[in-house]
C-alpha cells in the first residue's frame, strides 16, 4: 500500500517540487545525530487501535505514527482519513501498511489487533486464535523493528504479553502490557466521584489481572496525600467493606457496562495507551500499573508470569517496580490472580 501524494510531487509526471518552492541557504549543514525523530507503529486499526492513533495524533506524542492492518482497504481508508486532518494537527507523517516493513525504526509498536470471542466460545479458544494471530504479527515486529518496546493492548492482554514476549526474543522490560492502567483510573474516577474531588489527587492502584481477578489496593489509597482507610480509622469514621468491594466490583463491569450500551470501548483505553507512551517515549519515569514480569514479586512463583504491579516507565521500558506496601490479604488475592493466569498459561504449549 502506497500512502497519499505528497504536496512535494504536485509537478508534471510526479515532479518534485521541492527544490523548486525552497531555495537552500548557504554554508549549511545536516541536522544533528543527536536530534532525535519518535516513532509510534499501530498493529490493529479498529475501534481501539484508530483510538489509540488520534490521541497520539492530538497529543503531539510522534513525529512519525504507522498503521498496520490486514484489511488494506479500510488500513487505507483511516490513513486518508487522518491525513485530511492535518491542518488542525501538529504535524505528523502517517504512514500505513499491509506490510510490516513499514514499522521499520519505530521507538513503540503498539499491538491492539485480535480475535473477538465468538458466542460461547470458551476463554480458552479465544486464546488459542489470538496466539496464532500473535505468531504472524510479533515475529515480525521484532525483524523490522528490533530496539522497540512492545506494549500489548489486546485481550487477554496478560497472557497475549507474555506470548508477546516469548515470540520476541525480546527482553522483559521492553514488553509491557497496557494491563490495570484504565482499570485504575476507573478506580480513582470512582473514588473521586464518592469523594467529590479531582481523581487526579486520587492515587489508588488496580493490581494483577487484567479481568476478574485484580486485586484492589485499599490500603495504599490516598487523596491529596491523606490515606484513607488510615483517615478514616483515626477519625474514627465507620464504613462498610462491602461498599469498597462494590467499588471494585463497579471497576471490574465498567467495560461490560460500556460495551453494552455503545458495542465497545475506545476513547478510555485511547486515552490510557497515550499516557503509557508519553511516559516512555519521553522518559516521564512515572509510575504506571502495567502488565509487567511479575516473577519473584510479592511471592509470585511457580512460572513466568505477567500481570499488573505499579512500575515506572521510562525510555528504556520498565524500569523497576515500586516496593508498595500490601496487606497479607492483598497478597493472597494478588497471588491468587497469578495462579489464575498461569492455569491458561500451561494450556498454551509455549
């Protein structure tokens, strides 16, 4: 697939303009080795993956953002479709292809294609075909684009990261899964509109799966600096643990809640995947709940396993996991969520 005519090619049988429209100033020299050119690679251009491009458009995040599809005519229709936009943007080249090649040199390769669970299809086989679709869409992102960071969007997403992982060759810290990032800011949504604050002074964390069995951290939540639960203690404040559990239950149905009414969700997760790549392309070094390595955290054994723990994110991936506090509850049902992953994980043969 070609992208759109460049205005550089306007002139009789594609002539090149450039040259012609600028006239270079004299005794110049080469941009800088050290001026450095960002680039983002889209795999998946659904509701997600187009999502996940505009934000990264809007933000300003790349100077050079590839989509890449196996549907060549809508891959090229959304191409045409943001490249029509770029009076209103800051500038960037869009590319967009069939071809992996095309991801060639990008800093992120951001994954968010996969199969839908058909009705009653089981957990299990829905994993199935997304590994076999993994098996043609990883292996050549690691040929063509060797020194990226791999962060997995689609779902499962921490299994689909870890196969992700495995067909790379890459090392851990450069494969992430978006993991409990969104579930944790449906979190602290949740909490700020109980508390009627800016979730943005919420700092509350969503841990281990992607799915059923996260584990919220309640004892670690604070707003504005003040931990709850230890807040409420001194002050002597009763409360219910069944309405915190119903928190965390309202963040688990959130997506199911969304997808039911509009068939699926895309701006949340946009959102949550451009704050992930502004924290890594930019070296933010912030702290992100991310489907990470989790082996030998928090008593986590029994095989290789990803899943979500506060990690900070910089230019080099992950580079380490914050020593937070849990209670030996929170321990358990992290734990627990582990095991839950690696019983799908043993049933995949990798």
């Amino acid at each position: 697939m070609q992208k759109s005519a460049s205005a550089s090619s306007l002139g009789p049988g594609g002539l090149d303009l450039t040259q012609a429209f600028f006239k270079p100033i004299q005794n110049t020299a080469p941009p800088s080795p050290t001026k450095r050119h960002t680039k983002i690679s889209v795999i998946g251009v659904g509701n997600v993956g187009m999502a996940i491009a505009q934000t990264i458009l809007t933000q300003d995040l790349a100077d050079e953002l590839s989509l890449v599809d196996a549907k060549a005519d809508k891959l090229r229709g959304e191409m045409l479709d943001l490249q029509h936009a770029a009076a209103f943007l800051p500038r960037t080249k869009i590319n967009a292809s069939v071809d992996y090649s095309v991801t060639a040199g990008s800093d992120l390769c951001i994954v968010t294609a996969g199969a839908r669970q058909n009705p009653g299809e089981s957990r299990l086989n829905l994993l199935q075909r997304n590994v076999a679709l993994f098996s043609s869409i990883i292996p050549p992102l690691a040929k063509y684009a060797p020194d990226s960071i791999l962060l997995i969007v689609s779902n499962p997403v921490d299994l689909l990261t870890y196969v992700a992982w495995k067909l790379s060759g890459f090392p851990s810290n450069r494969v992430i899964g978006s993991g409990t990032n969104l579930d944790s800011s449906r979190f602290r949504f949740l909490i700020a509109d109980h508390l009627d604050v800016n979730a943005q002074d919420v700092q509350a964390y969503i841990v281990g799966e992607h799915g059923d069995s996260s584990v919220a951290l309640w004892s670690s939540i604070s707003v504005g600096g003040v931990p709850v639960l230890s807040f409420l203690k001194n002050q002597q404040i009763a409360y219910e643990k069944e309405t915190l559990e119903n928190i965390h239950k309202a963040v688990i149905g959130s997506a199911y809640e969304v997808i039911s009414l509009k068939g699926y969700t895309s701006w949340a997760i946009g959102y949550s995947v451009a704050s992930l790549a502004r924290t890594l392309l930019r070296d933010q070094r912030k702290i992100h709940p991310v489907s990470v390595l989790a082996k030998g955290f928090y008593g986590i054994n029994g095989g290789d396993v990803f899943l979500s723990l506060p990690a900070q994110l910089g230019r080099g991936g992950v580079l380490g996991v914050t020593n937070i506090h849990l209670t030996d509850e929170e321990v358990q049902r992290l734990r627990k969520s582990a095991k839950t992953i690696l019983e799908y994980q043993s049933q995949l043969g990798l």
